[in-house]
C-alpha cells in the first residue's frame, strides 16, 4: 500500500488554510490541511509493523515541533503550487533527515521546504491572478505539533490515518 | 473542540465503501469510511487529556475487533442513509458501552447498531430508487480491525484525526 508521513497543523491554521483550499486546491477533498514530511511511499502489508517500529524510535527521539507559518509563497515555476510557508528549522530537518535514513529504503528527491500547502493543480495564469492575491495577505502564526502520523491512501487518492506517534524525546 | 471515535475498516473495504460513496454520500469528502463507535462530542481544550487517558485505558481492554459486514442496509423511513450492516456483537456492543459511560458525560442517544454509511442525504424517492439497487448486492467481508481513532472537526465540517489507540486487551 502506499503511506505517507505528516503533520497537522492546529484547527486554527488548518481551518485557515482551508479557506483557501475548498476554492484553489484540488487535493482539498482527499486529506485535510498538513505539512508533508515524507511523501509517499510504497510498503509492502507484510512490512508495516517494520515502518511502525522506526516511527515508534524517532518520535521517541524527537520533542514537540515549533512551527512558525510565516507568509503565504509559491513553487512556480517549478509547479504551480501555493502554500503557507513554514520556517525551516534544524528540528525539522532532522525529522525529515531521519524519516529519509537509508533504513527507510528511499532517499529524498528534493531537498526539504516544510510548507502547507493551500493552492494547486492551476494553469500559470491562474496561479498568477490568485498568487497575485494571497501573497499580500498578512500570515503569522507560531505553534507546537505534538505528534506526527502515518496514513495510507485510497485507491480514490484520499488518506486514512493508520498510526499516530506522540514525538516525546527531547531533539 | 468538536470530537468523535471510529474505527476505519481496512483498506479494501474502504475502497468498495467509496466506490458508492463518491456518487451517494455527502460526507464523502469529510471522512474516509468508518464505523462510529461514539458520534459527535464536545470536549473542551483544556479536557482532552482526560478523554485520551479513559482511550488507553480502553483500548487496554479490548482486543482487535471482528467485523463481518453482512449485506446492505437502510435506516428508511428514519433516515434516508444507506450502510454497510456489520453485524453486532458482544464485544462491539461492550466497546460502544464503555465510550459511552457516565465517565465521558453522554450517555448514548440511540441504539447501537455498527454500520458503514455508503449513502446519505437523499430524497425518498432518491433513496428507494437506489436502495433498489443496492440492497441486491452481494456483500460478504470479515476482518479484524485492530485500532480506533479519536478525531476532530474542521469547521468545514472535515475530520482529522488526533490520536489513534491500538486494542491490546482481552475482551
């Protein structure tokens, strides 16, 4: 099946990012607002228990995420995808460092941006107008996730969430 | 916050669930298919430890859940919803009890009875008219679900998860 690894924002920052995403994105309907921090992944159902394990030992690892969503910004022209933009911090990086070990069979294809995403799937002149008009829009927000989870998606591309891992360590 | 408990089936059964749920299901976008085991509940912020400390102890007591999901249901004339029976049992009628005991301030408004919502919000005519066609499916699955999920809701009326509990008891 195919698994994915990430963290929700609070119901503040997801119902925000929402406000957006019910208009501009066309995941909106297959999981809600989140912060990737591994995409996805095949496991074979025999192998799970092994993906749990390490989870189990990293968020034993790591302590509480502080998140700071700091403006509203854009892949283009890579991909015509805009999110909320999450500071990077060294926390992060070496969750998302650890969640790409070698042990977890596969190493990252890009190099990290922790980001929510709020806007995809827009033809360029599309994303221009709409960027045009959230890039401007005043975003701040600090906060701590506790936890991270593991989800396995549909065959209608929506996510179920199959583990939760509270990060308890001290990283 | 508003909260709620279920138990999702496994993937399979999901991916058939959503297989009507896509054309008949207005939720459909809201949540992944899932068996309720405790509706809607308020809890304040500052209780939901308290709710996640009577979880474990719960699902200290419990074992993985057999489910054997019989045929196609519908709760006409009550409600125009159509559902995947999953037929009760002792030990999902004592876990329904224990999620509704004085402990957690409600006490349960309805009868229990353990069901996959595939179809709601319909017309009577709607309603009789697919029903028609549903209720000759044949639908035979047993499996065993070995963890629930307390769960929250967005303001537009989506569902993330917060934690997930894994049965480790012996009931």
């Amino acid at each position: 099946m195919k698994y994915g690894i990430v963290a929700f924002p609070s119901k503040k920052l997801q119902d925000f990012a929402n406000s957006y995403r019910k208009r501009y994105d066309t995941h909106f309907s297959k999981i809600t607002p989140h912060i990737t921090l591994k995409s996805v992944f095949e496991v074979d159902d025999s192998k799970v228990n092994e993906v749990t394990s390490m989870l189990q030992e990293i968020s034993k690892q790591f302590k509480p995420l502080s998140i700071h969503v700091s403006k509203v910004s854009s892949f283009a022209p890579v991909n015509n995808a805009i999110y909320l933009k999450v500071e990077p911090t060294e926390q992060l990086q070496k969750l998302y460092d650890a969640l790409h070990a070698k042990s977890f069979g596969l190493e990252p294809e890009y190099k990290f941006v922790p980001h929510i995403t709020i806007a995809q799937d827009m033809s360029s002149g599309e994303h221009d107008d709409i960027y045009g008009q959230l890039r401007m829009t005043d975003v701040h927000s600090e906060e701590v996730i506790d936890r991270i989870h593991l989800l396995y998606q549909l065959e209608d591309g929506s996510w179920t969430v199959y583990e939760t891992f509270r990060l308890s360590g001290a990283e």
